[in-house]
C-alpha cells in the first residue's frame, strides 16, 4: 500500500462524529424522533420501527456504573422524568455544548447487548416552549471500544506534543517551522511564536549530519525526503544547542514526508533525540578499546608511556605527562614508602599543536629563584641523586619487541666495552698484533688490521653511551602532582587531573591528563566546544586507563628486572672478551633464539693452555632459554678445568661424558615434594680441539657434534670426517680424536646447528652455504662472520640457538723456540742450565737467568732422579718465557710444605714463587712439566 492509498483510507474523524455515530433526535419526553442510518446499522432496528418509541426501548436508563435517575435529579435539582429521560443535566462531562460521554447498555434488535458511549446536545430554545413531537435535543451514540481506541490515539498526540523526550517539528514545503512540541521548545528555548517561520538551518547554524552518505545540511537532507519521499533513519547530526550555546551536542534525526488524505505534500516531519550522553559514553568506550589495543605492545617502560600519551592525546586531554619512578625505569620494586620523596622521571610528555600547559616539574629556570635548585639536575644532598643515569634507556632506544637481532636494548644494556646478550662482540681479537715471533698470514688479514672490529662492536660501544636519558621532575608541594604522590590518589584541579600508576600496592609514576583551561601558545583562547573541565564520567575513564597502563608498566618493569638478571648471567656464562692468542686470530657471533631473556643453550670458548697452545670449543645444550643457559654454563665451567688439566679431546669429552651421565639429586622443595625439573644436560653435544702453534698440529674430537669447517690457506673449504661420538651423557662408545696439520693461515669454523640447519633447507644446504661464504680469502674474520649470519639466519632469529667461532691459525717463528735433549744423567743438570742461560742471554732476556736456573735445576733435577731419558728441555718465547721439561715418566711432582727437620722437598715449591704458574702436562711417552715466567717491561712485546 502506498502512502497515499494510506492516507486516503485514513479517518480522522472521532466515533462521536456526527458524520460517523448513531444519531437519535429525540423531544422533551425522549421519545424518537429522528433515526440514523448508522443507529439502524448499530441496533438493527430500522428507522420505522424506530421511530414514536421512548429511549428506553433502546438504551439503558441511566449510564453502567451511574447514580440513580432520583439521586441524580436531587443532586443537580433537575425533574427526574428529565433525567430518566436523557435530557442533560447542569453538569456533565465534556464541553457544555456537549454533555455526555456516558456508558449505556444498548439492547439490538437480534438481543445483544452492547456498551455503548453516548453525547447529548441540546437544541436551541427551551424544552418547555416545545410540545410532543418537537425536535429539543440529539443524541450520539458509538461502540465504547472505537471510543476507547480513538481517546488512546488522542492521548498518544498530546504526549508527543507536550511530554515526549523526542523533539518533533513539521516544516512546510519552503523548509519553514510550522509546529514544534514541547522538547522542541526547550531545545530552542523559546516559545514556538518566537521562531515560526525559520528554516533549520538558520536554528541551527554550523551543524552539520556525521552520518556519511547523506547532505551535511538540514535543508539538504530535508529537501531530499520532499523529493523522494523516502524517511531517512538515524542520522547523526552534530550542532550546538541554541539553549546550550559552547557545548557540542549530538542528534539521532529520523525524516518522513507529510501529506493530506488527498496525498498531497505539505511538509516534512522531524524527530531528532540527544544522544550526546550516550554518544560520549561510546566514544569513552572506544577510547578504552583502542587503550586495550595500543597501549602495552612491547614490554619497554618508555614505549608504554608513550603510547598512553598517544591514545589520550587529543581526544582526551589536550596534554598528557607521563612520569615513572627511577626503581620502575631500571626494574627495581615498585616503591611502598613515603610517594611525595620519590624521584620521578620524564619518560612522556605529548601536547596537542599548538597547545601549552605549564608544567609544574619542570620550571622555567628564569623564574626561578635566586639559589634554588634545579629540578632538571640532581641533587647532592639527596641519596639518590646519581644524576643522568647512563644506563636508563633513552627516548631513541630500540623497540624491544622488534629491535635488530643479537643486539641488546633497554636498561640492562651493557656499558662501553661490555658486549650485548644477543650478538656478542668479538672484542677485537682479531686485530691485536701478533706476539712476537708469530708467524703472520699477512696480506690474508690485511683488512682486519684496517677495519678493526666491524658490526657488532660498533653497535655494543654505541648502546653503553650515554644517550640523552630522561629528566627528573620535582613537583613543588602543593602542586596537583605533590598532592597526588602524598595521598596515593587521584587529584582533580580545575582543567588538571593527576592520576597515580599503582601496581602490587605501590606506587610507579604519574599520569597528569591537563585540558588547556587557558591561551594556548599562539595566545588564543580555547574553542568554544572544547571542555575545560573533567566530569564524572571522564575521571573514572581516567582512572581506568592509568590502572590498565599501569598494569603494562609493571609487566615492563618486571621484564626489565629479569632481562637484566638474564643479561647478568649470560656476561658470566659466555666469554664476552676473548684475551689475545699467539696461537690464533679469533672472530665469533651469537644469536640466542629467546629474544625475552637474551640467552641460550650454545656456547663456545677459546682457552689459553700451556705450551702457547690454544683450546677451541663449541657446545649445544638441549632447549634454550634460563635453564638451558644455567646448564650451558656448568658444562663450560667443566670444559675449562678439563682443559686447565692438559687433557687430550678424547679424554677430556670422556670425564664430560662422565660428569653428565651422573644423576642429579635435586633436594626437596619447601613444602617436602621432589622438585621436578627437566634435564637439558643429557644430550647435550660438544666439539673440542687443541691447536699447537709450535707444531702447527690440530688435534679435535667430538661428542654427537657437527665437525668443523677448515679452509685451506688456497680457499678449499672442506668438512673433517671426525669419528662422531654419542651426545653427552648418553655412555656407552668412546671417543676418538684425530690429528692433522694445518698451514698457516688455514681457518677453522666451529658452528653449532642452528646455523647450518633450519625449516625451510636441510643440513646440507647450510653446510654448503657456510662453505662458499668463508672460502672468500679476502675478507677479514669479522666480515666473514657477518656475511655467514646475514646469509644462513637472513632475519637475524631462529627456531635455535646459533654460535659461530672463526679460528684463524699462525706459527711460532723458530727463532722463538729453543729444544734440547738431554740424558737422564747428573751431569745434564748443568748442561741445561748453561743451555738455557745461552739461549735467554742470545734473547736479551738476562734478567730472568737467575730465576730460570733455578727453574732447569730443579726441574731436571727430578726428571733425573725420579724418571728415566731421554730427557727433553725447551723453552719459548711468546707473550711470557716458557720453560718445559719432559721425561718418560707418568708421575707427576706434588707441591708440599717441607717440614724443619726435612733436607729435601722444597725445590718446587721455590720453583711456584718464582713462575707464574706451572703444570704437568701427559704425552704419550711420558710427561712434560712446565713453567711460565712474565717477561721483564721492556721486552713484553
């Protein structure tokens, strides 16, 4: 059905409409006169069998629920034949033209009985004037239901024109106010005679429809309905009120066009609601969601203040100060005792353009007072004013959740010197001069001796600078922020609210939202529809966004707290400096998988041993992460006193294998059960080589480990065919070793899996890889490790931890080693005492001739009496003078404290004053005891 054909079977009229009801005329005795067609529709009964009858015969005699007819009569002084009669009493409901609306009981001519409402109205001229017959009053009569429906309708158009919450307004054709309700008034705040006549847009001035899709304008929107005729549904239309000038406001409009029951056109209907309340309620609600979803994305103090800043700034506040205690920055506790002695610093500080607000923390310095502090510096007096803090991150920091790979971040970073957790720096081995009479490869690192450390040192020094840290803020006492801290809650200041970061019962900064109540920079004033204060709604919006940032901040700082932890034990656990060696140039990478904590599984070791030989070791524990790193650490722990032992590979893996094997008691816990842990160290895989510099010898064995990479001084990278041992701690084969010579300047690589093997290519892949990449002779070792991380872990993480050792290997010149063998007689104590002091003398060593002496004696000494010959003595000059004595006996000397009355057992203990230290290294013929002195200032090479 059309609107039209709507508006056409549309009746407008009342059931009491004389046009519509039963109409009866009847005379002064209520007798019938006059019969409708719509009575004899509503009784049955036709006009002539209507007509000359009383009333009675058809109605009720009084009303349902009435007083009696004589009561009545008494009560208003009418006759009572006038009232049983019908005729209208003095009083009566409705208007006096028309007295009535009375509830009858109808009697139709089929037998039912109807409740019918009724009207009388009086004829002009008096009843007493009129005789039988005469025309002296009309009565109406209408179904009590239509009546009762027809008031509802009534009813329901006098609500919405003088109690509905809705604003209805009808304009004409030409878009100008004909009608308003009673909402529409107070929205104007003026009668409707004051502004009749206006178009909307001339009400409304500046306002505009936010509803995409749709005219901005009134008129626009108006003029479309009249064109098409079809209602327009919630729109949001965006103005200041008239009666509520400098604040905005936020319609709901619906639109519908108006026409008469012939379907003309007269105009367009408006109903518009205020949802400004509700409006601001989603837009706070959207404002917590987007909170929820920016605030808190990396664990980092700093980036989560700013992203509150961010989130608040401008639809919030027009300034948004964040500042965090000094503990919460470098992961300390939050603090519990005395708030307003805290120190406080700037971590975020966002402005909308254009808008400044004072700021209370940090003063201009020219209005200062003469003498007074400055709340930028620290304070002497103060315990805890150490000043800048190098080691708090600074604004320009990496994002902790996506900074480069290897290389550490936020404030366990290490100082100058110290290498980062991920990547650590080969220190620069690499580029210290040889010792002298070292062999060098020469040209082959030419560019390292030009370069110096690459890549990674550069990036290690430049994160210990100090790079600009946050500045500390002191809030004058009296100042929102001082009330704040003093009372632990939220302070409202006029257009300045202050709203604590509470965590765990203390305290970790300040969150101060400030609208600008003021100019702004350029000297303007606010916007008109800019609020200057907060209200309920916006406090509690406040609060509970410092709760949910402060809850990020927290989880930040106990990040922080243990990736420092974690950083801490790893600079123990790994080498972040490897001293220089005679024996070889070394260069090396790092890359844990955990980026959390920053540590690993893999490890590696370059251990200085006697003879100027040089242990190199690899190793890959089972996991990663804390665990696996505390486990990697014990492992390397033992591999060093093995080492320190002169065990051969082989041996040493097997006393590895050994300690591993061992089940670990674990003591209970607190509360009396087993702690369950998980043990990494069974599995675990180990490669071990000793390089000798004097024989250019390698010997290397390996437990469930991949071989290394050799690269002949030519360029020909080959893989050694090492007997591969079971992991550690498995038992059950032993361990084989083999020995080769390398040339000068050969490389080794000693790698864990994770380099060479990942998802996407098998181990083979990366083996080659690897190969092609350190068969470039050109590059330097730190190049070379740079070019093997970029080319097999591309985005600097992987699914494992990965370690790289580059060994590049020298020789000891000839000139700096002396050998002599000697018969296992008396007479050779002498000799090699004059061989020596030959040898140191032709050294310009003169000063340690005395001392080593009385090393040869003593040393030789023993040889003769307690083993047998051959006897061998050589000494080398490297980074301190070593003297070795071998012989083919298995025991080795003990240290002991002579007693008073002994004569013998003193001579190596003056031999320990006199060295630096001395061991007892196992061939297979025999053993070798060796010493090593420092050499005197001059000569320390």
């Amino acid at each position: 059905m059309s609107a039209a054909n709507t508006a056409e079977s549309a009746d407008f009229r009342g059931p009491l409409d004389i046009t519509r009801a039963a109409t009866v005329v009847l005379d002064a005795e209520s007798t019938v006169i006059g019969w409708s067609p719509a009575a004899a529709e509503l009784l049955g009964y036709e006009p002539a069998e209507a007509l000359g009858r009383p009333l009675s015969a058809f109605l009720s005699v009084h009303p349902v629920g009435g007083t009696p007819p004589a009561a009545a009569a008494e009560a208003s002084g009418v006759p009572e034949a006038s009232v049983v009669s019908g005729a209208p009493a003095s009083t009566g409901i409705g208007p006096p033209s028309l007295v009535g609306n009375e509830i009858h009981v109808a009697h139709a001519r089929d037998g039912r009985e109807l409740l019918v409402a009724t009207a009388t109205c009086p004829l002009p001229g008096g009843a007493a004037d009129r005789g039988p017959g005469a025309p002296d009053r009309i009565l109406v009569a209408a179904e009590a239901g239509e009546l009762r429906h027809w008031e509802s309708r009534l009813a329901l158009l006098q609500g919405l024109a003088t109690q509905s919450p809705v604003g209805l307004a009808i304009y004409d054709t030409d878009l100008r106010l004909t009608w308003c309700n009673t909402a529409y008034e107070r929205e104007i705040g003026q009668p409707l005679a004051a502004f009749r006549g206006k178009r909307a847009d001339e009400l409304y001035a500046g306002g505009s429809f936010v509803t995409p899709g749709y005219p901005q304008t009134l008129d626009g929107v108006m003029r479309q309905v009249l064109e098409t005729g079809e209602p327009v549904l919630d729109l949001n239309f965006r103005a200041q009120q008239p009666s509520d000038p400098g604040r905005d406001h936020l319609w709901s409009c619906s639109y519908y066009r108006l026409e008469d029951a012939h379907g003309h056109v007269f105009g367009v209907c408006e109903d518009a609601f205020d949802v400004t309340d509700r409006y601001r309620v989603q837009e706070r609600l959207a404002l917590l969601v987007e909170a929820g979803r920016r605030i808190g994305t990396v664990l980092d103090v700093a980036t989560t203040a700013e992203e509150i800043a961010e989130v608040a700034v401008p639809d919030f506040a027009a300034t948004v100060r964040v500042d965090v205690t000094r503990a919460t920055m470098t992961g300390e506790t939050a603090a519990v005792g005395s708030a307003a002695d805290m120190s406080l610093l700037r971590v975020a500080d966002r402005a909308e353009p254009g808008i400044a607000t004072p700021d209370p923390g940090l003063a201009d310095p020219a209005l200062r007072e003469p003498g007074a502090p400055d709340p930028a510096l620290p304070d002497p007096d103060r315990p805890d004013a150490e000043g800048p803090d190098p080691g708090l991150p600074g604004p320009d920091r990496p994002n902790p959740g996506g900074h480069a790979p290897g290389l550490p971040d936020g404030p366990g970073a290490p100082g100058p010197g110290v290498p980062g957790p991920g990547l650590l720096d080969s220190g620069g081995p690499e580029t210290d001069p040889p010792g002298p009479g070292v062999a060098d490869p020469g040209p082959l690192d030419s560019a390292d001796a030009e370069t110096g450390p690459r890549g990674v040192s550069g990036s290690a020094n430049s994160i210990g600078e100090d790079r600009h840290p946050y500045p500390p803020v002191v809030y004058p006492p009296g100042s929102p922020q001082h009330r704040s801290l003093s009372s632990g809650g939220l302070v409202l200041d006029e257009g300045t609210l202050v709203v604590p970061l509470r965590a765990g019962g203390g305290i970790l900064g300040l969150v101060t939202f400030d609208r600008c109540a003021g100019p702004d920079a350029s000297g303007r004033p606010p916007a008109p529809d800019r609020a200057t204060t907060f209200d309920n709604g916006e406090v509690a919006l406040a609060d509970e966004l410092a709760a949910r940032a402060a809850v990020c901040i927290d989880n930040a700082r106990r990040y922080t707290r243990e990736r420092t932890a974690s950083l801490a034990l790893q600079r123990q656990l790994l080498p972040h400096h490897l001293p220089p060696q005679s024996a070889v140039r070394t260069a090396y990478r790092y890359l844990p998988a955990d980026d959390v904590t920053g540590v690993g599984g893999d490890w590696f070791d370059v251990i200085p041993l006697s003879g100027t030989r040089v242990g190199l070791v690899v190793g890959d524990v089972v996991g990663h992460g804390l665990q696996a790193a505390a486990t990697m650490g014990r492992l390397r722990t033992s591999v060093r006193a093995f080492a320190q032992l002169d065990m051969p590979p082989d041996e040493l893996l097997t006393r590895l294998d050994d300690l591993v094997g061992q089940p670990a008691e674990e003591p209970p816990d607190a509360y009396g059960g087993a702690v369950e842990t998980y043990d990494v160290t069974t599995g675990a895989t180990c490669l071990y080589a000793v390089y000798d510099p004097v024989s250019r010898r390698c010997v290397m064995a390996r437990a469930g480990h991949l071989p290394p990479a050799v690269v002949d001084p030519d360029g020909t990278a080959s893989f050694p065919d090492l007997p591969a041992g079971p992991p550690l701690g498995l038992g059950g084969l032993p361990f084989e070793s083999m020995e080769f010579e390398l040339p000068v300047g050969s490389l080794l690589a000693l790698f864990t899996d994770g380099l060479v093997e990942a998802r996407d290519h098998d181990i083979s892949h990366g083996l080659d890889t690897l190969g092609r990449v350190l068969a470039d002779r050109s590059a330097s070792l730190e190049e070379l490790c740079d070019r093997a991380v970029s080319e097999l872990v591309p985005g600097g993480t992987s699914a494992d931890d990965t370690a790289l050792l580059l060994v590049r290997t020298r020789e000891l010149d000839a000139e700096r080693v002396a050998h002599w063998e000697l018969s296992a007689e008396a007479v050779s104590v002498g000799r090699a005492r004059e061989l020596a002091t030959g040898q140191l003398e032709a050294w310009g060593l003169e000063e340690l001739v005395f001392a080593t002496q009385l090393v040869v004696s003593e040393l030789v000494t023993n040889a003769v009496r307690y083993a047998g010959g051959p006897l061998g003595l050589r000494l080398i000059r490297d980074r301190t003078l070593v003297c070795e004595v071998a012989d083919t006996g298995h025991t080795s000397p003990h240290l002991r404290h002579s007693a008073e009355d002994d004569e013998g057992g003193r001579g190596l203990f003056i031999v320990a004053q006199l060295v630096q230290r001395w061991g007892t290294r196992y061939t297979p013929t025999g053993k070798t005891i060796w010493t090593e002195q420092a050499l005197p200032p001059a000569d320390g090479g």
